[in-house]
C-alpha cells in the first residue's frame, strides 16, 4: 500500500537494533493501519503512527515482556488509546443505551455474552485467529463452535484462518452472527466487527478446495465429511485424510467429472499440476507401443508428468534480452 511507505521510511529510523520487542511492534506496522481502518477512526494512518510512537517510547522493559504478544491486537490499540488520550471517548448515550463492546441481536436479550476477538496475522492481516470464549459448559455450546471449525483451549476456542478459509473479518462476523443466532450475546473490542456481527453480512466461506498436495502426484480435496461429494470421491479412488482427501493425478479424468456439479474451488498449483498430468497422459497415450511390435520402452504418464513438473519453463521471445 503506498500511502503506508512514509511509516515505513519513518521506521526505519525507531527501530533499535538491541530491542527485539520493538523490532517486532515496527514490522507490525500493516497489521496497526489495518486495525485502525476496522475501528472506523477518523484519520487512521495519523492514528496508527501516533499510537506507534507512543508505544515506542515506554521504556520499561517488564511493560515489554508482559504487552508485547497484543500491542498488533484490536482490543488492546483501543484500550491503549482512550487511556492515553490518543483515541476520544464513547458518547454519553452509547454509554447509557448498552454496556460498551457488548452486542445483541435486535429484540432479544441475553444472559451470557461470548468474548470475541481477532488476531491477525503480522504479515497477512486477511489471515489470523479467531478467539471465542470462554463460554458456557454446555453441549450446545460445544456444538456450534465445533461447527465453525473450532478447536479447544484452556480458556475457549480457536480457528486458523488462512488465505483458503478467510477473511478473517468475515470469518469474525460469521462466528458471531452463529452466536447470536443460538441466543447469546458477544463481547468485542473491536467496534467494526460488533456492527458487521449485527449487520449480519459477510463473504460466506469457500469449504471446498482442491489444494497441492505435499507429494507431486497427488492432489489434497479440503472439505467437509458432509459434503454432497465426499463419498463420491472416495469410491473415485481417494483417500480418506484429516481436513479431506487424497485424491491421485492418475485419476485425474474421474475426479474432473466429479467435480463438475460441486462448489470445489481450484488451486492455481493445483490446477496446473492437472494441466500437466493431461498433458502427460495425452502423451503416453499417442506414443503407446502398438500390440505384436518390437519397441522400444515408452515413457509412461507418470514419467513425463515428472519431466513436465521439474523442467525449467522457456522464456517467451519476446521477454528474452536482444542480441548486442
């Protein structure tokens, strides 16, 4: 983002190279801007830097060790903020109309309220966690937050986030939107995500992907287990895996029919890898021996589909550097 280069350049000359906490609180400074743009702030990127130098300058090392892990995180620029002036506060009536942060579906009232709050990633803001909780010990509680993909902690639950289950924000909202839906009430600092929780809008999430799988020659189907086209795609040839499928490139013609009528979403990498074990399984299928004739071995599929997947691509003719 261009308009953030002169914070950078500017923190160029902050960072103390004996001070590893300071030097992590400056690389975060995309993460702050992005916080400050969810708070609905007038002037966020004045805020965000005034707010940097402000924290730059406290210089007790235990105030360091202890707030290091959350000076990136919503809830504490804005805590830090309305307590040292940086940030005005709440008007008289939203103080009155309901406890600050805290957020109801309209007409209802409830008697527990789920702390909620984002975490996101220094380098991706798009991608993160997301903490809910702690929470009531009930079953239906549990429920819904499995349900969401959430996983237990010693005090409530956490999601990843990563760039095939995000935004972030939108996986935010949707997680509140869940819990206002069975009743209960959500906490949050974050005053952008309180108002798109009862707003009720978000992108709904991309469940089904098919993704490089770590060996060359497979491919990794995430969705799940109640998808409409799990069973299709284990009696297709796949492999049952945490988070999905295995499913084999020399398979490749029967999954690609599967996946015709279903929500799958392709993987640039994924998508070439495909591109590639066609090309390979044209190949060994027009240069296959003919039956009763002396020929020499041909590659198979699976031999040029390595030669393909190795092999340097040429450089276009028109990019290559003119003769002197």
């Amino acid at each position: 983002m261009k308009c953030l280069i002169p914070v950078k350049l500017w923190l160029h000359h902050k960072i103390h190279a004996k001070h590893p906490e300071k030097r992590r609180f400056c690389a975060s400074y995309v993460n702050i801007f992005h916080v400050f743009l969810a708070l609905g702030v007038p002037s966020p990127l004045q805020l965000s830097k005034a707010y940097m130098m402000r924290i730059l300058k406290e210089k007790d090392e235990d105030w360091w060790q202890q707030n290091n892990g959350s000076l990136d995180q919503p809830w504490f620029i804005r805590k830090y903020c309305l307590e040292n002036g940086l940030m005005p506060a709440p008007a008289e009536e939203e103080i009155s109309s309901a406890p600050e942060g805290h957020f109801l579906a309209p007409g209802r009232n409830a008697d527990t309220f789920i702390p909620l709050r984002l975490e996101r990633n220094t380098e991706y803001p798009q991608q993160g966690r997301i903490i809910a909780g702690p929470g009531p010990d009930t079953r239906a509680f549990t429920d819904i937050m499995e349900q969401l993909g959430f996983l237990p902690e010693e005090e409530g639950y956490s999601r990843v986030i990563d760039k095939y289950s995000g935004p972030l924000f939108d996986r935010g909202t949707e997680t509140g939107c869940r819990l206002l839906e069975m009743g209960y009430g959500v906490f949050t600092a974050e005053a952008a995500l309180g108002k798109a929780i009862l707003s009720g809008k978000y992108t709904p999430e991309k469940t089904c992907w098919v993704l490089p799988d770590q060996e060359a020659e497979w491919l990794m189907l995430r969705c799940p287990a109640n998808a409409a086209a799990y069973p299709y795609l284990l009696q297709g040839g796949g492999l049952r895996a945490p988070g999905g499928v295995r499913f084999p490139l020399s398979r490749a013609s029967r999954l690609q029919d599967i996946l015709k009528n279903t929500p799958f979403h392709v993987d640039p990498e994924a998508q070439q890898r495909l591109d590639m074990w066609q090309k390979a399984a044209l190949h060994a299928s027009i240069y296959q021996p003919r039956r009763h004739k002396q020929h020499p071995p041909t590659a198979t599929a699976t031999d040029i589909f390595q030669t393909l997947l190795h092999s340097t691509p040429a450089v276009p003719l028109d990019l290559t550097d003119d003769e002197p």
